[in-house]
C-alpha cells in the first residue's frame, strides 16, 4: 500500500471516527441545548460526513487514476459541507449556510470523478 493511500485511510478513519463523536455529543449534549431544527441541521451534517468517510475506504480499495482526485473532493466536502453545517448548528450565524452548498459542489465532483475514473479504467 503506498504512503499517499494510507494517508487516504488514515484520513477515511478520522472522519469516520469524528462522525461517530460528533453523532453521539448532538444526540446526548446537544438534544436539550440547541432547537430541533439546528439538532436536525447537526444531523445532516454528521450524515454526510460518516457517507463520505465510508466511501472514501471504498475508492481507497480500488485504487484507479481517479483515487487522489476523487478523495481530495469529498474531503473537501466534508470539511467545507459537514464544518460549515456543524459551525451553522452551533452558533446559528446564518451566513455559514451561504458556504455549505460549495462543499456540496465538492462532493458531487467526486462521485462524477468516480464515475469518470471507472469509465476510463
């Protein structure tokens, strides 16, 4: 396994984890502190994250040309998606919801880089 894709992994576990952390302190920490609706904005935000954590191990596995790029997008969309949704939740400064939809940009470029990766491959 080269160092890059390990790296990938290594990464693929943080998020995973975190996702988990971050799921369990807004159901058991947060239910009674924030309102249903940034609960359930929390929510979204630990969702994507723990889908892209899991695919990211899966285009890890399958190794193709596409891997790097495919990888680098969807952390880019955790980080700028789920951190953007996650700070929204927290602190309700509206404008936070403004940067969500480019790390949704960016999760979207890495399922059509999977798809361009497998066409090519």
């Amino acid at each position: 396994m080269s160092t890059i894709t390990q790296r990938w992994g290594a990464l693929s576990g943080v998020f995973g984890f975190t996702g988990v952390v971050l799921g369990a302190f807004a159901t058991h920490a947060l239910s009674g502190k924030l309102s249903p609706h940034s609960l359930e904005i929390f929510h979204t935000a630990t969702h994507y994250q723990l889908i892209h954590a899991v695919a990211l191990i899966a285009v890890i596995r399958n190794q193709g040309k596409w891997t790097h790029r495919t990888c680098c997008f969807w952390s880019l969309g955790i980080l700028i998606f789920s951190g953007s949704l996650y700070a929204l939740a927290l602190t309700d400064i509206k404008i936070l919801g403004a940067i969500t939809p480019i790390g949704g940009v960016f999760f979207l470029l890495g399922w059509i880089s999977v798809a361009i990766g497998a066409l090519r491959e």
